[in-house]
C-alpha cells in the first residue's frame, strides 16, 4: 500500500475521497470506548494531524490500539472520508494499525501544556509538539524562501569562512579554535603560547561575519548573499542573544544606500509572503497561541511601503520623549530597543529604515557621508523586535578607508586583500545583515530566541 | 538608464534588440586601433562576458577608454546590435563609458593564464577568472539545488548545531572552542584545566556532522535535511581534504536501506540535471578546459540506473584484481579510494552502491543485519571520485543499540537522548551524508578540494 503523507491529504482531499492509503506517523492521543476509538496522528509533513477512527470489528486488535501510549509510531491503513461538516475535514477509517515502535506511560510529552523552560531540556523532543512543530516549520521554509529570492534574482550562494584568523567587525568576543593541548600548550622562550603548532599555525577564531569576503565574491559576481552560521561569545543571558546563531548577508556592486534599501523591503516582503503561502496552519496557530496580532503584523508589512527617516530627524523625535526612555537619546547616541520600538510602533506604526548615522557608532567600513559626520548607515526597524536588519553602503575610496582605519588604530596592512578590493576596479558597493532568528521571531511571534533554533547554544549551555 | 545585466542578454538577446542600455562590471580586455576600440566586459551575472565596441566619433573619452587596465570597472551605456554571423551573438555599440573604479598595470590577473597554486594565494581576486567564477557559480546553483529537490519534497530544513559536546561519529580530530586564555587557563587543585569557567562551563568542539541531531528532528517532521558546515582537525594534505567543508545530511523516517539508496539516487540525478540547465556556459567551460570527459559523464549519470552490489560481492569481484592494487582487498578490509575507483569506473562504468558492510567498519549507529557480521550501510561510488555519498539505515532497536554501544566501550548514558528516540515511537529510519565540495568537485571535474571552496581552510592556512 502506498504510503501517503497526511499534508498531501490537506493540499487536495478530494483527489483521495473513498481511497484507500497508508500513513504512518505519531499518535498524539487516543480515546475509545467499547467498541470505538479515535486517535490522533501526526507525521510531521504538516502542522495538523489526521484523525483516525478504529473500530473492534474492522481491525484485528483494536484492544492493543486503544492502549498505545502518546508517542508510539505507527501505521495505518485505511479509507479516506470526507467529512465537511466536521471539525476536521476528513478521517480515517481504519481496517489496519500497524505499530512501528511503542511508547511509554513516562514519555514527557503527555497530552498536556509543557511550559517552554521545560521543553528546553528535552530539545530532542520538542520538535513533536504543536509550537515548536510550527516553529522549525517556518524556520525551514524561511530559509528556503530567502534562497528563493536570491536566486531567482541571479545572486550567487557564497560560503564564506567559519574559521577566520581576522575580526571583521574588530567588535565582540571570539571563540577561539585550536587543536593546541589545553592543559599544556607549547610555548615560545618568552613563556607565551607559540601559535606557530596550532592547526592553522596561528591563533584563528570563528567568525562573527562574513561580509569582507563576501565584498570579494561581489567584486566578481555582481551580487552575492551569504546564509551560514556566526558566532558571538559575548556572554549574556538575554532572550535575544545565542551564541551561534545564522545571518544572510547580501552584497552589491555599482549600487548606493538606496539600492540596499530597496532590496531589503524587497526580500522581507517576499519571504513574508513565502511562509504566509507555505506554513498558513502553523501561522494561524501562532496567531492564536502565541501573538493574537500576528497576521495582522505580517499583512500590514506586505501591504505597505516602508518608512523612511534619517538618524537626526529620528533623534529630534525621540528627544521630545525622553520622559519615557531609560536611555535619553541625544545626537551621537546610539538607539536602543526601546527607542527603536517606539519609533517603529509609535510614531510609524510599520518597518521604518533609519539612516545616515553618526559615523563614531558604526563600523569601520561604511561610508563617509559628505557631512564629515555621518556614514551611509542603515538599519530596518520592525514592530515587536526592533532592528531587524542592519547594513551600510561600503567605503570604496581607498584612500578615505585607509585614512579611516589609521584613526581607528587598525593596522591597513591587516586587511591588504580587503584593501585590494578598492585598488582594481572599486565600485560603491553595500549590503546589509539579516538576523535568521530574528526574522523567525518575528515570523511566529515567539519571543525567545532558545525556541527558534532547534539546538540553541547560548552562555554556559550547549546540550545534545 | 536602467542597468541590464548581462545573462539577461544571453536570456533573451531578441528582447533587447537595437534598444540602448547601461550595463555595469568589469574589463578583460581592451585593445584598439586609431578610431575604434573593443573591451571584453564580465559583470558576473553569468559565465560570458559581453563584447562593447567603441569609437572615436561617438564617445567623448576615446583615448582614455582605450587605456583603461584590465579589472576596471565601468559602466556602458549603448545600443546592443544583434551579430548572428560573429563569434558572439551580439555586441554593445557605446555612447558613453564611465569609469567607476580604475585598475593599474599592477593589477594581478593579466589577461594571461596562472597557475591555480598561485591563484590560491589571491582568493580575494580569483573568482574574477573564468575557472573560478564557473566553479562557485556552479557551487551556488548545486546549493540552490539540493535545496529546492528537498523542498519539494516536503522536507524539512533543520539547523543542527556547529558547537557541540559530544562526539557524533566518534572519529577524527576535533577542533576545541574555547573563550579560556590559552596561556593561563582557570586551573583545578589536581592542575587540570577548568572548564567550568569556559563559555560553556565544559569542553567543546566544532561539529563532525549533524546527524544525530537531525535523527530527533526525523522524528517529529519524518523527513529533514541539514546543509551545513562541518569541521575536522585531521592534518591532512591531500587534494580531498579540507578543515572546514560543507554537508548535506537527509534522515527519513519509516524508511529502510532500500528507500535511503532511492532518495540518494534521485537527488543526485535532480542536482545534476539542475546545474546542467542552470549553467551551461560555467559547464562547458569546465569541459573543454578542466575534464573534456565531463559533460558525457554528467550525461551518464542522468541517463542510467545506478548500479547497486554488496560488499560481499564487491569484495569477491576486487580480489580477482589484487594483483593491480596498493591496497590488497579482503573480506573485512575496508574499501581504498584504487578500489573504489576501479568498482565504478572499470566493473560498472557508471554510479554503484556498494551495501551492507562489516560492521567493524562502519559506526555505532548502523543498523544490524541478520547475518550477524553485516551492517546496513551504503556507499555511493562515482567515477572520477570514488566515495561520494556514506549512509545508512539507524539502529532503531534499543536494547541492539545500547549492546552495541557498551561493547564499543561508548557510555549509554553520553548518549541519552539519542537514545530515548528508540524509547518513544522508534522507527525504521535512514539517511546519509553528501560532502557538498565532492559534489563540486564531480560537477566540474576541478580535481583540488581548494579550488571548490570560496576561501579554503586546511592544514597550516586559513588566510583572507
């Protein structure tokens, strides 16, 4: 018997009315009485279960059935029947149960509410129950929905190193990787650790971006992203920091602050729009159990144009209410979430880019503005996050970066290669960061970014 | 004037017959003589580049433009004039030619052939040659995909974690992530390091592969793949090894060896046929440059079944021809790359699945076949390659697995909660592991692990 999974009976039940079919999946609960029993299965191909209905005199061992513990793994064969006035829009009628692998009265996932802090310590599991179900639905096909976009505007997939022996961002801690003995390094005459016998013959840490090389790759192609995993080992405790984390990093030449701008809405409203087609149950059920706006947030992100302000003009609004803000913001300050919100939430009420920022705040390679104190900065702010999203267009003078990375202490001779990029064939050029957690969290409303990553590794934890 | 790209051109030159266009990117060559001149212009949108003519009469810079350096960047803006009849289908008569980044005669890719060793050593500018810019435009559509044939699929993506505790396979050096200062770590009283004060108050490594994690996620979505980075500290200085590469690892549920070789048969067959239609030119580059037995190959694959055959028999047909091996063969030897070879391209001359090896070769995880010697493992051989894919079908039976376990010398209680997947609704399930850079390295025949990585780590390097 063929073995149909229970989302294609979803996507067209009509194609299977009266059939006869296999599905095998997980039992998320049983009830009978005497003679008739229901059982609830799930496959993991769709957020919803399909309703199984068993009776004594159509299968062979209907009282071993009505015993199986929640968890048990089990196949079923049986026919499809509609049932439009119901609340599920079709069943099945069982004329076999085959079960595949039992489960116990002490399995953790009993037919109840887990709190999330509990769920966190059987992470192994808790792919099986309803939130983290949707969650890691919407996590795969957002990411799908990201190669998506790119792709089928012509971007080229880079993989940019984990390993690196420079700090892009020169900000945040490292991890550092090495194959050295802890205990008992070798070391040089001077008594420090002589790096010449690790791995790679000299200190080397896990990235915290890929965006200078990714600037090489563009140089090339024209347009590039990234999607890989990055790392911070900053230690905090907060719902939205983790320690190895994803990012998209998108990349492009002979184009300005504007054009960063213009494919920043583009993909969050394409990706949007992907999963609200791709995951409707899962969303729906965010919105029902996790955030009642949700849908609503997310159609008013695809429906409307994103706003616009500068960094001075946002600071003259958020001055006025300063009353509010444990931070007072002044010009020269950096936003916080809680100003970042109220602009957002507040005063546009929908994503609004904020730009042009003063240049001691941001990285060493954004642009110089022609105001001697700002940087072509950008960062996407979005209701019920904050920033989402944050980039630049890229200094390419040569001689104004090198100038920049004086002032700043770093040593031009470091980043020769990067340097490289502006001597053969530079092009003003930009591109920005997109938190993958942080686009999850929004997409589902979830407000931890422990319950976005299937295996979250953050300060002092990094179980299975 | 609205930018055109040029693989938009080789799309649909008819559509942008006689219209005038900007078009951006990078010169390879320019020569001319008095009054006319040419620029072979890449922008990387695809493989080819476009051909711009210019002349005396209708560009006001005629004499700068013909001394421009190869790897400047401008951009164009012309009438595109179809040319049927000549070696390229159609040329860009300019009007104006912008610089946007000079070059200079320093400039380190002349229009002239280098070595692949030298253009190791300039990883920021290689992709800018045909070789390169045909290789990760090929890694990038292979990537795109494996993606949309899971997707399609139903599959879901999982994210397992790069930071991990334990030790999947078991095998191979591992890469330590620490935050402890190298030359003075926290001690305890017996002068061991304290790991309790490293960020993850214990010892931890960068992930050999993700499977055991996306065993949990098989069973809850019953069908997932990771695609990922992965990391081994094994000093290695061969042409297939590299520190930090890229894997694909699908795990189904309710599956058996047989569905595991038919998945792995269809995904290879999807991702060739994909990258075949997505990058001609980058292919037939490679063809006539790099492999000229490539695209037939290719082609073959497409065509035929896969071959399949057991160890057991494998082994018969192989000592028959010790007498050509480094390597003698024997029932219990492990299979040698020579043997893997002459399987696939002398007995069978197409891909083989070599199946159900000693267990003593193969990992804890594989399944037990009824022999009592076996496990229900998988290989998959190319020509040209060897091993490409490594699978199986997981151990679901606990009390096996956990015999299994101890007598390996594994603790049970390490492995906890892979073990409560054979304690809750256990299945038959399966999957296996594609080294995505093999895959690179089959699709265009480059024969260097290092010249299918954007920015390569291995022994000794971890440059730019």
């Amino acid at each position: 018997m063929e073995r149909v999974k229970i989302a294609e009976l979803y996507q067209n039940s009509e194609a299977f009315r009266a059939k006869t079919m296999t599905v095998c999946g997980w039992v998320r609960s049983v009830r009978d009485s005497k003679t008739l029993g229901f059982m609830d299965l799930n496959d993991g191909s769709c957020f919803k279960g399909l309703q199984i209905v068993f009776e004594a005199g159509k299968i062979s061992n209907f009282a071993e059935v009505s015993k199986y513990n929640v968890g048990a793994a089990v196949c079923v064969t049986g026919e499809l029947l509609l049932t439009p006035q119901a609340k599920q829009p079709f069943e099945l009628h069982a004329v076999s149960v085959v079960l595949e692998g039992a489960s116990t009265p002490e399995y953790p996932l009993q037919k109840k509410r887990h709190s999330v802090e509990y769920l966190r310590s059987i992470a192994h599991l808790r792919p099986r129950t309803n939130l983290f179900s949707a969650a890691f639905r919407v996590r795969s096909a957002a990411a799908y929905g990201i190669h998506k976009f790119f792709q089928e505007r012509g971007f080229i997939y880079a993989h940019t190193p984990l390993i690196t022996a420079s700090d892009c961002e020169g900000a945040g801690e490292m991890f550092r990787v090495t194959t050295l003995d802890p205990a008992n390094p070798p070391r040089k005459e001077d008594g420090s650790v002589d790096f010449s016998e690790d791995f790679f013959q000299k200190p080397a840490s896990l990235t915290v971006s890929g965006q200078l090389e990714a600037e090489c790759m563009t140089m090339a192609f024209g347009q590039v992203y990234t999607f890989g995993p990055t790392f911070r080992a900053e230690k905090s405790y907060t719902q939205r920091h983790a320690a190895e984390f994803w990012m998209i990093e998108p990349e492009i030449a002979f184009a300005e602050l504007e054009d960063v701008m213009q494919l920043a809405e583009a993909m969050m409203k394409d990706v949007i729009r992907y999963v609200m087609e791709t995951c409707p149950q899962d969303l729906a059920f965010c919105n029902q159990f996790v955030d009642k706006g949700l849908l609503e947030r997310l159609q008013n992100v695809v429906d409307n144009d994103f706003a616009r302000v500068t960094y001075t003009e946002a600071v003259e609004i958020l001055k006025k209410q300063n009353d509010k803000f444990a931070y007072k913001v002044d010009w020269g300050t950096d936003l916080q979430t809680e100003h970042e919100k109220y602009l957002t939430e507040q005063v546009y009420k929908r994503p609004v880019f904020v730009t042009n920022y003063p240049a001691a705040i941001k990285a060493f390679y954004m642009r110089a503005n022609e105001d001697g104190k700002t940087v072509a900065a950008v960062d996407l702010l979005v209701p019920g996050i904050g920033e989402i999203i944050g980039g630049s267009q890229r200094e390419e003078r040569l001689e104004v970066l090198e100038a920049k990375m004086q002032k700043l202490g770093m040593n031009p001779e470091d980043y020769w290669w990067y340097l490289d990029l502006r001597r053969y064939g530079s092009t003003r050029h930009g591109g920005y960061g997109l938190g993958f957690e942080r686009l999850i969290m929004y997409l589902t409303g979830i407000q931890n970014i422990r319950d976005v990553l299937p295996f979250p590794r953050t300060t002092g934890s990094a179980e299975f």
